[in-house]
C-alpha cells in the first residue's frame, strides 16, 4: 500500500533537489535545505521554502513541530522514487526501444567492478527466457511499428 501511495507522488526537477537534501539527512528544518541549496542552486530562502511547502502537500515530505523550528522528514523513499522515475522513463518509448534506452543509460552512468559484475548477473539471468525480438506494444499511430497512415485500417 506505502508503495501504490508513493507511485502517485511528481516530484519535479526543483523538488528533487529538495528531496536529495531530506534523504541524506533524514529530519531537516527549512534552514537546513536552504544552507545547502543555497549555495549550490543559488536560489533565494522564498523559493526553497515554497518548494517545501509543496512538497508537504503533495504527500512527499512530513513535517512537525520540534522546539521552535519545523523538522521536515521524507515520506516517499528515494529508492522506490528512483525506481518509479527509471521505470516511467522505459514507459515512455515503444517496449522495442527499451534496450536503447538501457544501452544509453549504460554508455553515460558511472559504474564500479562490482556495479558492472551486478549488471553482467541480470543480464546473464534476462537471457534465458529472452525473446528473438521484442513485440511492440504501442498504440496504432505513437511508434513507426504502426503509422497514422495504418490506423483508419484497424479494427477497434
Ligand atoms: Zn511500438
């Protein structure tokens, strides 16, 4: 159920920023946020308080009182925010486009021996039961598997 809850969550670009600061650190006041993106992002406190306000009313962020300052804590996870934002990107294109996509993540990630020694493991396992080809699964008119010109044709 925490996971469903967590896939409905957009965090933008801006917001991500925020959210590294909250998950390296687990419970942060505004002051804290705003002394590291401050200087790295160069935005004004206005701003970054906005985006933390967003983010409370988006399900992202917990906040509570502690003293005299609010402490912000990370409702979504970052490990199942990354999961959910890789798998979106893979939605995003025709399923015969996936190994693309894969192949430029590979090409520009920076990755370790045993990173690569993990990699080689999954694909190895993925081979097995590889098809020949990948189906598409697109809909008629959005992949050149079937163009717009084909689309009048179909039966739907
Ligand atoms: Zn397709």
């Amino acid at each position: 159920m925490q996971i469903e809850k967590e896939m409905d969550v957009v965090v933008s670009e801006a917001e991500w920023e925020v959210m590294r600061v909250v998950w390296a650190n687990r419970e942060v006041t505004s002051r804290d946020v705003i002394n590291v993106l401050h200087r790295k992002m160069d935005w004004k406190e206005s701003t970054i308080k906005t985006l933390m306000g967003r983010l409370v009313d988006k399900g992202a962020l917990n906040t509570k009182r502690k003293g005299r300052a609010f402490v912000y804590s990370a409702i979504i996870s970052e490990e199942n925010t990354v999961k959910h934002y890789s798998s979106a990107l893979l939605e995003r294109v025709c399923d015969q486009k996936n190994g693309l996509v894969v192949q430029h993540l590979v090409k520009d990630a920076i990755l370790s021996q045993s990173d690569i020694e993990t990699l080689i493991a999954q694909l190895e396992e993925k081979m097995k039961d590889a098809p020949e080809t990948v189906p598409c699964n697109c809909v008629p008119g959005q992949c050149d598997c079937h163009l717009i010109a084909d689309v009048d044709e179909l039966d739907w």
